[in-house]
C-alpha cells in the first residue's frame, strides 16, 4: 500500500483510518521495487489509500511505481486503484504505465453505495472501470464486491452486468466482515456453495476469471487468477 496510511474519506466498511493523511514519499516506488526484489515476488499487487487532498488522487505515484517495478525481470504489475473522483486525465496517467491488471472496487450494489461508500458514487467507479477497458494497451480490468451488507442476489447481479457492460472481465465477490462495531454490522453470511453459484453465475455472464468465497478479497490469490486467466487465452 502506497501513499501511507491515512485516508480522506470514510467507508462504512472499512478499518482505515481516515484524516489528513502526511506528504507522499517520492522515494516510495524505489522501496517498493527494492521489497519486491528482496521478497522474490512475481506479481506484485499495488494499493492505496483514497488521497482526495492530492490534486491527481496519487496517480503519479501509481505510474511511478508501475514503471519502477516494470524494470525489474519477470514482474507483472496490478494495481487496485481509487476512483480519483473520476479524473481522467488521473486515471489515464496511472493506465499509460501499463499495469497488467487494473482494478477497482465496486464494493456494493447501486442503492447501497450512498450508505457504505458516502464520498464515492457508483456510476463513477463504473466510468474508472469503463476507461480502463478501453486504454490502449489493454489491461486486464478487475473489480470486486462484498455480499452481507444488505444487498439483495437481483441487485447483485444486476451490478455484476453493470461490471461487464463497462469491460470488467475479472471478479472477485467476498463475504464482508464488519471490522468493528463502528462499522456497518453484517446483514448476512453466505454459505460457499451460494459462492460456488454466485462463480458460475458471474462466468456464465463472460467474466474470464472469477474468484468467489468466504474469505476472497481483492488480492486473493491475484497472481494465480492472472496466471489462470492467461493460460484460457481470455483476454
């Protein structure tokens, strides 16, 4: 995670501090690419806290990561992203670095948005989606979701179309977890074999790569679905 650990904004879902956040680090991508190395890592997944004080949301600190890691043998590079407040010159900064996988979190459904994730808004977060889809080169776009906080399986699955027709072609859907009381308290737990049908779902709707259970977060397993989804020769 780059760009420290204070966030601008406050998910109802989330355990992230939120506040006024320090300077960015300009050595930052030097020390991440240096921890890649020294970890032997060969994807390696980057994230941030949401910096709505940035005038470019950290956008050059993604690129400047990307290409530092990007120089090193054998690395692939995803980023989970905020949505920037839907700049797009941002979005296209962090996108001209080439990530081979772009992502960003969706989270809910529609009519929840307003109560989980107050300071972001659904229709953006399709757009960021939407434009990385369409950057040349083509990332692999990546969006997920959390069940159990109120949403129903239409809702959910209408997002999942929402996710598709903006060029998502790879899915992550886990079960939310309230960090504490504070938070939003869970609405429900879903049983794995509703994942199991929530998987098949999402691939029968031409998701590529689909990562569905309990315990799935963005990074689950990320660089073994960008491996499988390589070897289906989906793209």
């Amino acid at each position: 995670m780059i760009l420290g650990d204070i966030c601008t904004r406050q998910c109802r879902f989330c355990a992230i501090h939120s506040g006024s956040p320090v300077s960015s680090d300009p050595n930052e991508p030097r020390r991440v690419a240096d921890l890649a190395t020294q970890l032997g890592l060969k994807h390696v997944v980057v994230t941030s806290v949401t910096r709505d004080d940035l005038p470019d949301g950290g956008a050059a600190a993604f690129s400047a990561t990307i290409i530092k890691l990007k120089t090193l043998p054998g690395i692939t590079v995803e980023v989970l992203t905020p949505d920037f407040q839907g700049n797009l010159h941002a979005i296209n900064t962090v996108l001209a670095a080439g990530p081979d996988v772009f992502n960003h979190n969706l989270e809910t459904v529609e009519r929840l948005q307003p109560v989980i994730r107050p300071q972001a808004d659904y229709h953006r977060s399709l757009s960021v989606l939407r434009t990385a889809a369409r950057a040349n080169p083509h990332p692999r776009v990546k969006s997920g979701l959390m069940v159990g906080l109120g949403e129903t399986d239409a809702e959910l699955f209408q997002a999942l179309a929402d996710l598709r027709t903006a060029g998502c072609d790879t899915l992550t859907l886990g079960q939310y977890l309230a960090p504490s009381r504070r938070h939003v308290a869970v609405d429900r737990f879903v049983p794995p074999d509703q994942f199991n049908g929530y998987r098949e779902r999402a691939l029968a709707m031409g998701f590529t790569a689909v990562a569905a259970g309990p315990l799935v977060r963005s990074s689950y397993h990320a660089g073994e679905l960008f491996r499988e989804q390589g070897r289906t020769g989906k793209e």
